[in-house]
C-alpha cells in the first residue's frame, strides 16, 4: 500500500510540475507575440504615418502598396523570408527571430505558411484599432 501511495503521490507531482511548465511556456509566447507585434506596428506606423481608427479608402490604398512591396515575387502572397528580410531591412528595433516566428503565425492565420492581401489587411485593421 506505502508504495502504491507513494507512486500516486510521485504521479502527482509530475502533473503538477508538467502543467506549471505548460503555463510558464504559454505566458512567456504570449508575452513574445506581444512584443513582436508592437514592435511590426510601430515599424508600419512610422512607415505609413498611420493616424485613423479605421481602413479609409486612402489607408487601404496605402496598405495595398506596402503588401505589394513586401511580395517581393509579385505573387500574390508575402513569405515569410519577404517579411523577415522586410524587416530587418526596415526595423530599427532589432526583432527577433522568436519574435518574428509568433507574429508571422499571428498573420498568417490559415497556417499556409503564406500571408495574403486579406489575411495582411485584417492583420493591420487590428492593429489600427488598438
């Protein structure tokens, strides 16, 4: 019996050690996520000189001529090396790569690996409303 309670208590304990890890890992990525994503809006802002609460007719423009300059390809959709190369080349605030790989799936939210004109418009409303 002593040892039964004792494997239960050692079972225990490595749940309670496994989940006390998942949320350190979770609060840590969405600290990281945070911090990319100010840092791309700021790097966007300064870019644009985005002052609205909304996508007017002229930000849509605006937002439209940056998409088409980041898709390096033309093809219709930002990699992920057009963005990282984007910002590096522009970015004076140093992003990580951690930092970069959360707010790349933070856009690209079909998971294609690729950011589309809708996906990258709704990313940067977003941003504009906060």
């Amino acid at each position: 019996m002593k040892t039964g309670a004792i494997v239960g208590f050692a079972v225990l304990g490595a749940v309670v050690v496994i989940a006390l890890i998942v949320f350190v890992y979770q609060r840590k990525l969405n600290k990281v996520k945070k911090e990319a994503k100010t840092k791309f809006a700021s790097r966007m802002a300064k870019s644009m000189r985005m002052t609205g609460s909304s996508l007017e007719h002229e930000r849509r423009s605006e937002l439209i001529k940056k998409f088409d300059t980041i898709d390096e390809d033309s093809s219709g959709t930002i990699s992920k090396d057009e963005l990282w190369e984007y910002i590096t080349k522009q970015d004076n605030q140093n992003m990580t790569k951690q930092e970069f790989d959360a707010l790349f799936k933070t856009i690209d939210k079909d998971l294609s690996g690729q950011i589309d004109l809708p996906e990258f418009l709704m990313f940067m409303s977003q941003l504009v409303k906060e």
